[in-house]
C-alpha cells in the first residue's frame, strides 16, 4: 500500500500545523531550562521516500546525533530526531555553557549527552502531545535513547517493520533559535515520524484521510 497516495496538501498542513502547536510548546519548556527566550518553527511537513529521508540526513553515512524513541499507544511506532554534528554541538555548547563541548571527542561529556537527553524529552513529548491532543489517539513516547553514528544505521531500526508495507516517512523539519539574534544561531534539524504499518492508517483516519 502507498500511503502516498492518500496525501494531499491540505493533510500535510494539518500535520504543519500540529508540528507548529508542539514546538510553541517545546519552546517554553526550552525557555524555561536556558533561562533565555527560545522560539521554535516548523517550515515544513513532507511525505518522503526512504531515499529522500536519506538525503535529508546528507547520506546514510553521514555522522549524525540522534535521538530515537519508540511510540506506544493507539499508535506505534519509531520517531527520531536528526541534528548534524556541528548543530547538535553548538546548541548543546550554548546549553551547558561550555565551548569546548564536542560529540565527536572521546569520551564525549557526561553533562552534554544528559542536556542532549533533556532536549530529546523535551522535543519528542511536545510533538506527540500535540498529535494526541489533535488526534484524540492514546499515544505515549518511551524514553529517548541517543547516539552518534552514521545516519544509516541510526535509522535502520526504524524501517525493519514500516519498510515491508510502504516506503514512506513523514519528516517535521524543524528550526529552534535564540530571539534577537540572526539566522547564524539558527539549529536546524528533523524529525522523522516511522508509525508501524498498521499505525499509518489510525493517524490517517483520526486526520479525516479515509
């Protein structure tokens, strides 16, 4: 089945506007924990293939820092959150206040990885909220888990199950900067949303996609 099929633009800004509601969410939540004005955006939601998320990421080899979650409730499934090295490093940098913070030393900072964490909780729980709200689904994250690796591989535990019925993922761009500052502070990454098979078709129906 191509779910593909049954996406039209109107679903996908739905989907925009829901991704919107939990970053105005998690931008509180960030505010609250830096001690400084957070603002969040969602640019955009698209309906991608396996070969075009890839390329979002820059390639399955690309090192990435992700955050990876499964997703429990009326809806299953796996959701991950992409940052580039040098994002994820500068806003953890800004984070915990320490310049010399770097994911790719070894062993990487005990404190860095915890704030790493923190932003995962705070961004994954914020998103779903939203889509349970809207929804009205029953839909609960389990706790992040991170990793720095190769995009390829992060992801690999994602598309075991959704890669049998369909090839497509439903990636939530997402751009998180400090007010008052220009689009340099900027750090952008991407959620990617892989709801189980049989999960796809409860979203879509809870959205009005017969």
């Amino acid at each position: 089945m191509n779910h593909n099929q049954k996406i039209t633009s109107l679903h996908l800004d739905v989907l925009k506007e829901i991704g919107n509601i939990g970053a105005a969410h998690a931008a509180t939540a960030l505010s609250d924990l830096l001690g400084k004005k957070i603002d969040m955006r969602v640019p955009k939601v698209e309906m991608v293939t396996f070969n075009d998320m890839m390329e979002l990421a820059g390639g399955a080899e690309k090192v990435v820092v992700g955050i990876f979650l499964r997703i429990e409730g009326d809806v299953e499934g796996s959701m991950f959150f992409i940052l580039p090295i040098k994002q994820a490093n500068r806003f953890i940098q800004h984070l915990i206040n320490d310049k010399n913070f770097d994911f790719s030393s070894n062993p990487i900072s005990e404190l860095g990885l915890s704030a790493m964490q923190e932003m995962g909780n705070i961004l994954s729980g914020s998103y779903l909220s939203a889509l349970s709200d809207f929804t009205r689904l029953k839909i609960y994250p389990t706790v992040p888990g991170l990793s720095v690796d190769m995009f390829g591989a992060i992801i690999s535990i994602g598309l075991i199950e959704i890669s049998e019925v369909s090839d497509n993922v439903i990636v939530i761009n997402t751009s998180i900067f400090e007010e008052g500052f220009d689009n340099s502070n900027e750090v952008r990454g991407h959620f990617f949303l892989l709801p189980d098979p049989e999960s796809f078709e409860s979203i879509f129906k809870a959205l009005g996609v017969s």
